[in-house]
C-alpha cells in the first residue's frame, strides 16, 4: 500500500534528490524508480516493495541532503471533482494510520503557489471531515504520524504520513524565519536556519554560549557574524571586505584583513563559520585542516555545487571529510543538508 516515498525537494534539484533515493534505497535492499521531472519541487520514489516506504522512514531523515520532507503515501488521486475534492481525500486517509497532525502542503514553485488560495479555503473544511471520520486526533499527539496531504494540483493529490519525531518540523519543510532588519545581508538566515536544522533548541543555550569565540571565513558584511555576536559571541571576522559598521561598533567583533584559504587562528575557538565561494574540494580540504589541527571544535560551512553532477560532488566531499577525520582517529557528526535558505549549495555541519 505505501510503496511510494514522496520527497519535497528545491525545485531544480530533482535529479539530485532522486539520485539520493536510489541511494539510500539500495543501502536498505530495496529496488524500485524515480519519477521525477524538471522544475516540479518534489521527486517520487516507487518501491517494489509493498509497504517499502517504511523501512526507509525508520532511517534517520536528517541524514538526507536534498529532501527537505519525506512522505510514505498512498497512489496519485487524480480527477477530483472540483465540486468535492474533501470525500474521496478522508476515504483515502481512512486506509492509513490514526494521525496526530496533519499539514495541506504544495510544491515550492509557480504552480504550487497557484494552488495555495485552494488549500487555504479547504484546509478548515478537511481538517473537520478528517476528525470526523476518526482520521485525526482530536489534540496533537506528537507519538502518532503526521498526516499530509499533498496538492499537485487542484484536481490532483498524494496523501501519506510521516513518523512522528523523524521528519521535518515545518510546513513543507521550509522553515519561516524573518529577515532581521538589522542584518547586513540575507546570508544571516543561512546560519540561523543551519543552527535550527543541525541543533536542537534546547541545546542552543550549551552549544551557541555567550563568551564563546568563532572565525568567521569570508566574513563581509558580516551577515554570518551578526548570528554569532547576536548570540553573545566574539567573532574574528576574516575578509578583505569592509564590515558592517553596526557590527563592528558591538565591540564583539575583531576584523581579519586576510585570506580565509591561508589564514590560522592564533589559539583554538569553539566555532568556524565559513560561506566562501569556491570549489567544494578546496573547501573540504580547508576545513578538514581546521579540525584535524584542533584549531576548532565545530563548524558549519557552505559548498557551492558545480552546474553538472551535483550529487557526486556532495558524496566526494562527505568522503573526503570523513577520511580526513578517521585518519586522525577524531570522532564527529557530519550532517549535510541543502537548506531552505541555500540556491546552489548545500550546508555542512561537523560537531560533537
């Protein structure tokens, strides 16, 4: 029944998110397809498998890179009647689990925005058939699936679940975070929505403490230093741009004229930031030295992905970090994830 894995994904990297399907589909032993097609915001993984959509959600979802949701779902409703889409949607939710929550969700394109007056008008309306008919429950139970129910279009629909505590939090996996009018430049949202992604709240207050120090590589303006001296962090902004006055007038921030590639700390920080535009290769290199000289003791960096074979470049890299750090029997996570916030690039974090 669920043999299908729908994956929301940033539209333009559907071959990218589906080569990771296949992926971590052949790492569980199971066969099947992608379809997927160009621009469309979301790929389909079809499993021979019955039911082999759950083996796959009983893997953690933030070891996936591209897919910002997951959803184990039932066949494609098409044809709905445009005069009631709301009955054959409950009698298809009616073949799944009792669910806790549910989020009427679209693609994240053009023709997914189209749909949104639609969705807002039906979500009431589904939300009280759907309890009704004894699909939701009554108050959030964060034990029980979330319920999806996916708008394609206005007459076509996926429907299915994810497991509670092993998926996105956000509506469509997008996370809704307001530019600070403060912020020197809408790069700061990467390393917020990176610090939302990669660690938990209640973890903030240990692992983003007041007094602690940073580098910040490629640091101009200084949209990355303005979340770090925000949190009370001091901050050696490295770049041979000019700061943000604002930022410098904190008194948190010391400002680097150097390289990020040839620059070297003088005593050790907690934090290396780093959004420098270059190749993933000399990046990775980079930031492997940093860990691996004990100069930090956790980062967060951006690669920027070649225009061609995306994919591979973002698995070389992983395994190129990773040899790095078994080489000098260091033990970290490694979490990849292209971000909401992110275009061509995917976002790194390696800590404790």
């Amino acid at each position: 029944m669920l043999n299908q894995l729908l994956l929301y994904c940033r539209s333009g990297f559907e071959n990218e998110c589906a080569a990771e399907a296949m992926a971590k589909a052949e790492a569980v032993g199971l066969a099947g397809f992608v379809k997927a097609k160009p621009r469309q915001g979301w790929v389909l993984l079809n499993l021979y498998q019955q039911d082999g959509a759950l083996p796959l959600q009983q893997q953690p979802f933030n070891q996936w890179i591209f897919a910002r949701q997951w959803v184990a779902c039932l066949p494609l409703l098409n044809q709905l009647p445009v005069t009631d889409r709301i009955t054959p949607i409950v009698d298809a939710v009616k073949q799944l689990p009792l669910c806790g929550t549910v989020q009427i969700e679209t693609p994240d394109t053009n023709e997914g925005k189209s749909v949104q007056s639609l969705t807002r008008k039906i979500s009431a309306p589904l939300i009280q058939a759907l309890k009704k008919a004894g699909c939701l429950t009554n108050k959030e139970n964060s034990q029980k699936p979330t319920l999806h129910v996916f708008f394609i279009s206005g007459t076509s629909v996926l429907v299915g679940i994810s497991p509670a505590n092993n998926h996105s939090p956000w509506t469509m996996g997008i996370p809704r975070l307001r530019l600070p009018k403060q912020a020197p430049s809408r790069a700061t949202l990467k390393l917020e929505e990176a610090w939302h992604t990669f660690i938990p709240k209640p973890q903030w207050d240990q692992q983003l403490a007041p007094e602690m120090t940073a580098v910040d590589l490629g640091a101009a303006p200084g949209g990355w230093t303005w979340q770090l001296v925000r949190r009370g962090i001091k901050v050696y902004a490295v770049d041979n741009g000019p700061m943000a006055e604002d930022i410098m007038a904190t008194g948190l921030v010391e400002h680097v004229r150097a390289d990020g590639f040839t620059y070297q700390p003088k005593q050790a920080v907690d934090w290396l930031v780093c959004d420098i535009v270059d190749k993933p290769a000399r990046v990775t290199a980079m930031v492997s030295r940093w860990l691996t000289q004990g100069w930090c003791k956790a980062t967060i960096f951006n690669l920027k992905l070649p225009m061609k074979q995306r994919w591979q470049a973002v698995v070389q890299a992983k395994a190129a970090l990773m040899d790095a750090l078994q080489q000098a029997n260091l033990s970290y996570q490694i979490q990849i994830r292209q971000l909401y916030h992110d275009r061509e690039e995917v976002t790194v974090y390696i800590g404790p």
